[in-house]
C-alpha cells in the first residue's frame, strides 16, 4: 500500500513557489494589481503552469506546475513583459513600464529596403528598427507603432514579423489601414532596439516602378540591389557597395520615393562573421517572415548594414573614386 502511494506521489507534476517583486521602472515603485503568469516551454509549445496578482507591495508568489525551463510573463496596461525562470526561483524582480499612444523619445535607428527578382518576380524585405531610449513602452493599439507601404499588385502577400528587445520574433498580421497602408500593433519597449521584419512580392513586369512613402519620424533610410539589379530614382543617392555581397547600397533622401527597377538578382550566400573575422564585419543572415523562390535559397535581410565601419568604408571609397576620376 505504501509503495502504491509513493507511486501516486511520483506521478504528480512538481511544485515548487516562485516567487518575486514587478518594479514599474517609469516610476522606480513597486506595481501593484499586475497580472504575472508562468508557461511551461516544452517541444509541444507552451502550456499554462501558475498564476497571480501583485499585492499592494508588488510582490507575487506563484505555485508552478512543472519543472525545468518556464516563461514569466507581467501583463501591465495591456503590454506583456518576458523573461525565462527556472522552477523555485526565488525573490525575482520583473520590470514594467507604463505605456502611452505617443511616446517622442522613440526614434528609428535604420530602415533598409531589400530589393531582389529573378524576371518573373519582385521580392522585397523591409527592416525597420525603433530605439526606445525612455522609461515609457510606445503601445498604439489603434494606429500601430509601425505604418508602412506596399504595392497594390502584391495583393494579399504582405507579411510581417516584430522583435521585442532580447526576444525571439513574433508573427504579426499586417492591419490594411486604407489602400496600399498597412499598420501593426505591436509594443515598442525600453531597453533596446525594437524589430520590424515586412515582406511581400509582386509580379515582374517589362517597366517596374516601386512606389513607396516614408510613413514613421525620420531617420535613416537604405535601399539595397543585388549585382544584376539596376535601381534608379530621382530620391536616391548611391553610397557605394558592400564588399562581401557587392550589393550597391543607396541612401533614399525623400519620404517618398519612386523607384525604376530592371535586371535579375539576389544576394549570394556569404560566410558567417566567425569565418571571416579579419575582413570586418559582416551581414548577418536572418530568415525574414517572407518568401523563397524557385531556386529554393531563402531570402535575406541586414542587420550588419547598422555597423559603421561599412559606411565609413563605403564613404571612403566613393570620395577617392571622385578623386581618381
């Protein structure tokens, strides 16, 4: 009989407290009344392990129903903030920030235009990234934090991914504002940069035009072609190319642009920066939420192209072919 109960007690899932204080960093407090619940990871995905709700002192105190690797989230004025924990952790302390529509810290550190076809399509990848420097999360439920673009001949192919600062991408639904604007929901927090991955393609035709606007606060925007790809535009100023893929890298100086595009292109594979560490550093490869072609080589985009070496360098080689021309 005993060893039956030992049997019984086995099979239950562990439980272990976790437990910790939500620290609103907008105002240096403790946060009260903020919902935190736990997921227990596992191959199959996520699965609920534990609740609670801060108390008055912002302390919460879960009994997690499971082992290993959890996810703690907070939820506060509608933002979840993340971070992995271990079942017993003990005395956490798990930031908030409060959120507002409009937030005039937050800037654009680099948006980058990835242009590539192979004759019967155009395939486009958009980099936006945000810096949130202040201690208020940019949430804009109803206009989105990001607005953008795109052809009406890409249809229903618009796609989109978001990045939350040290997290892993998340797919988003693009939301169709009016013709050809699309918006997403999607937080921009403090802390680091905020990612915004949009893909879509669109038929090639004899005479392409790629017509876009600028829609988000200024900063720096790149349009790149690979070799094979002539790109022309009364708002583009060539900056030169990049060495490893010699794709020709352009600075889009207007909030809208109109771009003559011809030829057939993608950027090659390229070895990873480990590989080739005394060259510089190199464009990072990352799988966009986008497409692959026919050739079955999955697209890129560039994080590397942040790294201002390259501009230093591209700037540097584009004044002394001035001066040997």
């Amino acid at each position: 009989m005993r060893g039956a109960w030992i049997l019984v007690l086995a099979a239950l899932p562990a439980l272990a407290d976790i437990s910790g204080t939500v620290i609103n960093r907008t105002t240096g407090k403790p946060q009260a009344g903020v919902f935190v619940h736990l997921a227990q990871m596992g191959e199959g995905g996520t699965a609920p392990a534990g609740s609670a709700r801060t108390g008055e002192d912002g302390r919460f105190v879960i009994r997690a129903q499971g082992a290993g690797s959890l996810l703690l989230q907070a939820v506060y004025k509608g933002v979840s903030y993340s971070r992995p924990v271990e079942a017993g952790a003990a005395n956490l302390e798990v930031e908030v920030f409060d959120a507002a529509p409009r937030v005039p810290g937050v800037r654009v550190t680099q948006h980058m235009v990835l242009v590539e076809g192979d004759g019967n399509e155009w395939v486009v990848n958009e980099t936006v990234l945000f810096e949130n420097g202040t201690n208020v999360t940019w949430n804009n439920p109803q206009q989105g934090t990001l607005q953008f673009t795109a052809p009406a001949a890409a249809g229903g192919n618009v796609r989109a991914r978001a990045t939350s600062p040290g997290s892993v991408p998340v797919e988003r639904e693009p939301r169709r504002v009016r013709p050809g604007v699309f918006a997403l929901d999607f937080p921009v927090k403090p802390g680091g940069e905020t990612r915004f991955d949009i893909s879509y393609k669109f038929p090639a035709k004899e005479n392409t035009v790629l017509e876009g606007r600028i829609l988000h606060a200024p900063g720096p925007v790149r349009l790149v072609v690979p070799e094979g790809i002539q790109a022309e535009g009364a708002e583009l100023k060539l900056l030169g190319q990049e060495p490893s893929t010699r794709a020709a890298v352009f600075d889009i100086t207007g909030s809208s642009y109109e771009i003559r595009l011809s030829g057939t292109g993608a950027l090659p594979e390229i070895p990873a920066a480990s590989e080739s560490e005394e060259d510089g550093p190199r464009i990072e490869r990352i799988l966009p939420p986008g497409y692959e072609r026919w050739w079955k080589i999955a697209l890129v985009l560039l994080a590397a192209f942040l790294a201002l070496s390259f501009w230093a360098q591209w700037i540097k080689s584009g004044a002394a072919g001035k001066r040997s021309a």
